[in-house]
C-alpha cells in the first residue's frame, strides 16, 4: 500500500515538473564510501573488488582513491597512473574548482571496465587538509552525475576527511576486524561521524573473521557499547573471512574478485555486495527521481570507457 501511494507521489511530481516546464533535478548515483579507524584492515581491497564486482553487474562504476598520502588503489588494479587526484588538490589550492575536464584527465581505466581515479601519494604539498577535502568531494561530486555508483576509499583515522566522507555518502561502510584495537578505533570513527552528523549511522563490515560466529560475537561487542553511549545500533552489512588468498592476491597486484573470483573471501564480498546493489541498483537509487539524460563532457567520461 505505501509502495503504491509512493509511486503515485512520485507520478505527481513529475506531472508537476513537466507541466512547469522545469528541468528534472541532475541526476546523483549513490556513494560507497569506505573508511575505518585502524589502518590496514583491508579497505582497499575491498574497494576494489567491491567496484569490481559492482561493474560486473552492469552499473557504470567509478572508484576514487581518497587515502590522502597512503594511496594504492592504482596498485591493486595494475595501474599505472599518469595524473592522479594531487592535481585536482592542487587546483583547488589555487581558488579554482575541480573541472570535468580534469576529473576526466584524472580518470583511468581500470579492471571490469571501472574509472579509477588514482590518489595522492606522499605529503600535502602547498595546500591544506580542508583543500584536500574539498577536492575529494568535488572529484566525488562529478563523478556522481556521470556513473550509477561511485566508491570512495577514504583511508582510516578520526580526521576531518573521513568523517565527512562518511557522513555525506547514502552508503558509509566502516571496516574493521574482530581484533579489539580495530574494534575500539571503528566505534570511535562511528562516534565521530554521530557527533557532526547525527542522523548518519555508517553499517559495519568485519573483515578477516575466523567464521560467522567470530564476526557475529565482534559485532555484538561494539554494537552494544555503541547502543549503550551513542544511542545508535550499528548495522552490520556483512563480514569476509580470513583467507590467505587475499595476500596472494595483493603480492600479484591482482585484485581479488578478478584472480580468485571462487574463493571464500569473494564470495562473501559478493553477498555484501548483494545487499548494497539493493540500494545502488538503478531501480531503487533514483525511483522517486525522473533521470535527465547525461549530456557533454561527463557523458563521454562513461562512453569513453
Ligand atoms: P587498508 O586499505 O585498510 O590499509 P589493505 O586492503 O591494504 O588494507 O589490506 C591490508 C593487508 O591485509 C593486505 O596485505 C591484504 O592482503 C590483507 N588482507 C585484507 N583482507 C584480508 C582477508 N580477508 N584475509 C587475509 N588477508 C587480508
Ligand atoms: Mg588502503
């Protein structure tokens, strides 16, 4: 019943829009953004295989590398870049905006077809964090109108960047694993984010879990603490097990849903990924929102590709 009197209000708006003439608001897909507290505890091979496995289902994916220093999802996709996201950095030190032009220069081919924009390497040179922030959120921006999902590796700690990169994603994953420093520092990021923005509660995803159990049990743990003092429950979106072919697979620089595309780490990605492309599929992301065609340089960034 309520889906009905959804689809019917959606039916009005768009009556409403056409009748007065009015341009469709531009279209936005959804944003994954993957951060955690502790380091190390396999964001970005998650994000990678991740748009990987989204780009094989279909949706136009762009992955960008916002690790500030610590960059290397160019790495696990055997990239080699020619311009990364310093420029768009440098260009908003100097007072500008990060153009489409730019973004698409930044914008390389990756495995399954996905844009990958590669990340900064090495110190912030003469800019600030908040220059850094803002050319990631404009980068992410762009990009957002152009592909049907745009994952963010956004690197761990409690800074400014990753908390405003969770906070304004529709999809904010924190990855930790059952180790109880990793725990502790994805509880402190998820009460970071509550702090700036309270209506945002990031889902968590455990990986290297002994099984289901280990996951579950590690999930209880920080889903009381963060019910007890935040107030909040704290989604779990999934877990991936322990599984030494995720090592061999970053030795290669082979990303994991592409050389081990059976083994037990992927196929626990996939069901994440199951329920994230509930909220990422084209379907559901715009369905109360009528999709203006892509036109001009964005629209190429996608045909290019
Ligand atoms: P982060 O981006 O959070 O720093 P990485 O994705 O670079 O983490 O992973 C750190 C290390 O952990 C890598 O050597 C990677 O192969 C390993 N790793 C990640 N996930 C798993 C897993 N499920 N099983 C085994 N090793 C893993
Ligand atoms: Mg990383």
């Amino acid at each position: 019943m309520a889906l009905v009197a959804d689809d019917q209000a959606a039916a009005l708006r768009q009556m409403a829009q056409r009748r007065s003439g009015a341009e469709p608001p531009a279209r936005r897909a959804p944003v994954i953004a993957i951060a955690s507290g502790k380091g190390g505890v396999g964001k970005t091979t998650i994000a990678v295989s991740m748009g990987i496995t989204l780009a094989r289902r279909g949706l136009k994916v762009a992955l960008v590398d916002a690790d500030l220093g610590l960059a290397n999802a160019d790495l696990m996709c055997g990239l080699r870049p020619t311009a990364r996201l310093s420029e768009a950095i440098a260009r908003v030190a100097q007072g500008d905006r990060v153009s489409v032009d730019l973004v698409r220069r930044m914008s390389m081919r990756g495995p399954a077809g996905m844009v990958v924009v590669p990340g900064m390497v090495g110190p912030l040179r003469h800019a600030s964090s908040m220059d850094a922030r803002t050319a990631v959120s404009q980068t992410v921006d762009l990009l957002a109108r152009a592909m049907d999902v745009v994952v963010v590796d956004h690197g761990a700690g409690l800074g400014a960047s990753v908390r405003d990169g969770l906070s304004r994603a529709a999809l904010p994953l924190v990855v930790a694993t059952p180790d109880p420093a990793s725990l502790a520092d994805a509880y402190a990021l998820v009460k970071s984010v509550r702090s700036c923005a309270s209506e945002r509660i990031p889902y968590l995803l455990l990986n290297r879990a002994k099984d289901a159990d280990d996951a579950r049990s590690a999930h209880a743990r920080v889903a009381e603490v963060a019910a007890k003092f935040l107030g909040c429950g704290l989604p779990l979106v999934g877990f991936i097990p322990e599984d030494p072919m995720v090592q061999r697979c970053s030795r290669a620089r082979r990303p994991l849903a592409i050389a081990a595309p059976k083994s037990s780490a992927t196929r626990h990605l996939n069901k994440v990924v199951d329920r994230l492309a509930e909220e990422v599929g084209p379907d559901r992301s715009d369905s109360d929102r009528p999709v203006r065609p892509r036109r001009g340089l964005l629209a190429r960034l996608v045909r290019d590709r």
